[in-house]
C-alpha cells in the first residue's frame, strides 16, 4: 500500500508539472492585473531574462502600445534608449530592490521618454524569479532641470562677462590715468625740444661766424671743442631722431587710448538698455580688442558698406564678433584671411565673417551653435560661446547661420532687421 502511494504520488507529480506552473504563472498574472490596473504610474511584470510577462494599462500608453500581445516579444532590453542601462539596472537588483533609478525608454513611435525606476525581484511557489517594475515619467521634469541648467550656465555665464567687464573697465580707467598725464608730458616735451632746438641753431650759427674771425687762442679751443663733440654725438642726427621719437611715442599713446576707449565701450559693464547701434563701428571695436589674437597668423580684409543704425545693445554685438573672430584665428593653423563684410539688403543688415580655416565636418555643422559642443580639446572650449552668439543674435530679432567646407574654410551669415522709422 505504501509502494503504491509512493509511485501513484511520483506519477501524478511528472503529469501535473506543467500543469502546476501554467497554475503559478496565471496566479500571479492575475494578482498582478488586479492590483495594478488603476495605478497610475507603469507597472511591468518580467521575467529574469527580460521577457515582458504582463504590464498595466498605464504602463502600456506610458511606451505608447496597445496591448501586451504588441509587447510580449518585444524583450525589455530592446526598450532601453541605452541598452547598457539594462546590465546598470540589474547590477542594482542584485540587493533585491531598485529605488527610483533614472534612466531613458523607446515609445514605439521612435520618442524617447525618461522614467524613474523602482524593482523588486519576488519568487512563484516554483520558486522562478520575476521582476516587478514600476516606471514613472519624469520626462517633463527631466526637460525643466535641463531648462534650469542651461539658464544658470547662461546666467553664470553672463554674471563671468559681467565680472570681466567691469574688471576691464576698472584696468581701462586705472591705465587711461597715466597714460594721460604721460601724453601731456610729452606734448610739453616736444614744445621743450622744439625751443632747445631753435638754441642749438642760434648756437650753431654763433660758432660758425666765430670761426670766421681770428679768435684768442681759450677761445678757438673752446669752439673747436664744440665742433668735435657736435661731430661724435651727430647732433644732426639726434635733433632729426628726436622729433621722429616723440612723434611715435604720442602716436603710441594715442593708440593706448583708443584701445583702452574701445575696451570700456567693449565691456561697459552693467549696460544692457537697448540703444541705436553702429554695426560697422562695432566691427572696429571688436577688432581693437581682439587685435592680439588675430594679427600674428592672419590678414583680416574689411568692406563695410554705409548701414543704417539698429535697435540693439553694442556690448553683447561686440561678444557675438568677437567670438566669431576668435574662433576663426583659431580654425587657421599657419597663417590665413578672414574677410569681413557688411551692407544693407531691404530692411534688414547683412554681415558676414569669413575665413580660410580647417573648416567644420558636415556632421557638426547642425551642432554649433547647441550649448557645450564644442570640437576643441578638453579644457580649451567650453562650447559656450556659439549658443551665447546664437541667442543674442535671436533676442536682437535677426537670425545667424553657418556654412563650411572642410578644409576650405567657414562662413557665418548674420541678418539683423533694420528698425522701421529708420530712413
């Protein structure tokens, strides 16, 4: 009796098996279905491998199905934006559970979503693992903290130009000082030499008489003395070098000044009211203050056109060259041409920059102007400086394009409208 209970028992276990595990697998689907079909957050119930078992009707407009049956052989890896966050989600999971992990989703439509993530790994009566997983769309929240990041960059960013302006502008009024009082020493100098000069030829001309007479023999000495020492310093000379001297130190200094001027209208910190601006006199201040980076490896060709007066603030216009400028001397690797011109097109200003560089590939030109792309290497671009031209451009009303060849070198276009009661 008990031999037969024993094999009646093992026969009736091998027969049932499926029929026991097609018992669990229902049991737990349908505690599933009834504990999740009102959630209103995704809920996924998978299998260790990643086949998608049952997922709530929240879960499925979430990835945009419309059944299980459209998800079922789908596995959950293909859903991944990045498929190595399936490997970074299990990694998790091997402590039994997964708290609000963020990571991004394919909806069927081709979209992606980001979602946070929560997991718990349970066992059926068979003892088969299953993940339960519930996924919450944070892509809203997502696209507003990048929104917040991009404007503190930029926020940041206008605060660090803020702090160079009026620190350039602090330098600009402690240099204009000096070189002030400087330029009028000189100028009170070359009024000096040119007295002393009118002395030595009323000298020169008393000496040359009095060799002419016969003079006592101190005398004679004392003259010829004066010669000699006339004939070793070249006193021609140095009165003629003189002037040149002075002359280029006042020009040098007036020089100073108007970079120091343009530096101050360049910076002018704290100045941001809309005001009528002369693009072609903000082309010449930029070039002023980026002289240093352009003149030892490239020729700059200007043709700037009478233009009518815009709406718009010159320090941010002048940022907007100037990066474009510098990007351009540093997109020429020897030496090379960047060729500037503006004219008037209907109501609206055109200017181009335009230079003989390595160029842009095709593949970047569509990035340019995004916040942090950038093709320089590591610590030597912020990829700042092309998003900041982009939307100043944008918020003066114009609009600002790119083309390149690669290897040929790169223009950029920029279209600023002229104001209406404009004549």
């Amino acid at each position: 009796m008990v031999g037969k209970t024993s094999d009646h028992s093992l026969s009736f276990t091998k027969e049932d098996e499926p029929d026991r595990q097609n018992k669990a697998q229902f049991s737990i689907e349908k505690n599933f279905q009834a504990l999740t079909d009102n959630l209103p957050i995704g809920i996924l119930l998978t299998s260790v491998e990643g086949k998608i078992i049952n997922v709530n009707p929240e879960g499925l407009q979430m990835l945009g199905y419309n059944s299980v049956e459209d998800l079922s052989h789908i596995p959950i890896q293909d859903l991944y934006y990045n498929k190595k966050d399936r490997g970074i989600f299990l990694k998790n999971l091997e402590t039994g559970r997964v708290r609000d992990l963020e990571m991004r989703f394919k909806r069927f439509d081709g979209s992606v979503i980001w979602c946070s993530m929560s997991s718990v790994s349970q066992e059926n009566n068979l003892g088969e693992r299953y993940f339960i997983t519930s996924l919450l769309d944070i892509t809203q929240r997502k696209k507003m903290e990048e929104e917040k990041a991009d404007l503190l960059i930029q926020l940041t960013q206008t605060d660090k130009l803020a702090s160079i302006g009026q620190l350039a502008a602090g330098i600009a009024h402690e240099i204009n000082n000096p070189v002030g009082y400087v330029t009028s020493n000189l100028n009170s100098l070359e009024e000096y030499l040119s007295d002393i000069g009118k002395l030595i030829e009323l000298d020169q001309t008393l000496i040359k008489r009095l060799n002419e007479i016969t003079l006592p023999e101190a005398l004679a000495k004392m003259t010829e003395n004066i010669h000699e020492y006339a004939r070793k310093i070249d006193l021609d000379f140095l009165r003629e070098d003189m002037d040149g001297l002075i002359k280029d130190c006042i020009d040098g200094l007036d020089r100073i000044k108007k970079i120091v001027i343009d530096l101050k209208d360049f910076a002018h910190p704290g100045k941001k009211d809309i005001e009528p601006v002369d693009v072609n006199a903000c082309i010449e201040t930029t070039l002023s203050v980026g002289a240093n980076e352009l003149k030892y490896k490239t020729t700059v060709y200007k043709d700037l056109n009478v233009v009518p007066l815009i709406n718009g603030i010159p320090q941010q216009l002048n940022q907007v060259f100037l990066n474009i400028l510098v990007n351009a001397a540093q997109a020429i690797e020897t030496t090379g041409e960047i060729r500037i011109k503006t004219w008037q097109g209907n109501n609206d200003i055109f200017l181009t920059i335009s230079d003989t560089g390595c160029g842009i590939d095709p593949e970047n030109i569509s990035k340019i102007f995004d916040p942090f792309f950038t093709t320089k290497e590591v610590g030597k671009g912020t990829g700042l400086g092309m998003n900041i031209a982009y939307n100043i451009i944008q918020q003066h009303g114009g609009s600002i394009a790119v083309e390149s060849k690669k290897g040929k070198g790169t223009t950029f276009t920029i279209i600023l409208p002229v104001p209406e009661d404009t004549e």
